[in-house]
C-alpha cells in the first residue's frame, strides 16, 4: 500500500495534495449535507495530486474516502456491514437506466478513478451492478476542465459529486463544491500556463 502522503512535501501541501501555489485549504467549504457520500477511490489514485475525489471529502464533511481496487486487491466485503445493500443507498454511475428508488438517497456511493479504472471496479464488484444508480444530467461542454473528457458524460469527481448535491438538495447548495471546483481549475491552469 502506498504512503498516504504526496510524493513531494516540500512542493505539495500534505492535505489537499495540490502544489503549495495553488494550495486550496484557505477556501475549502465545509458543505453539510443530508447525504453521505463513500468514495470508492481506486488506490492508484490516492496520491495524485489532480485527485479531486480527496477535495470532495475535504469539503463534504459527510463523506468517507474507501480505498478499493488495484487488481486482486479489491476486498469490500464490509462495506456490505455498511448499509450499501440499504434502500436509501444508490450508486452514482452514467450507464444505464436511472433505477433510483422511490424514496430519496441517504447515501450515494461514487467511483474516485479514471473511467477505465471505474468500469473495472464496477465488473469486479457485483455488489454495484446490482444497485440503483443515479444518473447525472450532461455537464455543461463550456466548463473549462481540469482534463479533457472522451465522454460526453464525463466528469472529475468533484464534478460529479456537486450535481449529485444539485439534482439531491438543490443548486444552491452545490454551489459551494462548484466554486470549488473551478477555482482548482483556474488555479492549475495558472501554474501550468501563467
């Protein structure tokens, strides 16, 4: 298992992992919500300093962060003592019918990885495929991105978790995690390009 530190503390800060430049601490939100998010987050992601599934958890302080996949590493069983088999528990997920249930989510449980990485964790954990999901609306295509997306559904975590808070508890609520989002990509976009 890897460090739970980034690669490099001197140019990295240790808690949002971003270079000490554009560090975001100053203006994380703490956003309270009704819902309660568990990030997958696949282990090959947990020290990328673009991980935006870590700044979710930052800001959603009814959040967890679960470590998962990295090939016959993926053991989730507890999660199964977690309450994801519970009614009030959706996966969120772009493919597929939107099977939300009736009553609304208490809590969702999002996929913190590359699309090849979550498809792969989705087939090696039937205990996903069997969930209902909930399925996002389009992103908006004049976003500026922190990557370009090969998808048109396509969205970082941090993204996918705001219109997740969006469709759940409104747009005001979610502008938070949203401003949040484009500053990191303004910030990097900075430093990248000047």
């Amino acid at each position: 298992m890897r460090s739970s530190q980034p690669r490099d503390l001197r140019t990295h800060c240790p808690h949002c992992y971003l270079r000490r430049e554009i560090c975001i601490c100053p203006i994380l939100p703490a956003l309270q919500t009704r819902t309660e998010f568990l990030i997958l987050r696949h282990i090959w992601e947990a020290h990328r300093p673009g991980n935006t599934g870590r700044l979710a958890a930052l800001a959603l302080p009814n959040s967890r962060i679960i470590p998962c996949g990295g090939g016959d590493r993926t053991d989730l069983s507890f999660l199964e003592d977690d309450g994801l088999l519970a009614p009030d528990t959706c996966l969120l997920w772009p493919d597929g019918p939107d099977r939300r249930p009736d009553v609304i989510p208490r809590r969702i449980v999002v996929l913190d990885a590359t699309w090849h990485q979550a498809r792969r964790l989705f087939r090696q954990i039937p205990l996903l495929q069997g969930m209902p999901r909930l399925v996002l609306p389009l992103p908006a295509q004049t976003r500026r991105r922190l990557r370009d997306q090969r998808r048109p559904d396509g969205m970082s975590t941090l993204e996918a978790v705001a219109a997740a808070v969006a469709v759940l508890e409104g747009a005001e609520t979610a502008r938070p995690l949203e401003e949040l989002y484009d500053e990191v990509v303004r910030r990097r976009n900075t430093l990248r390009w000047g």
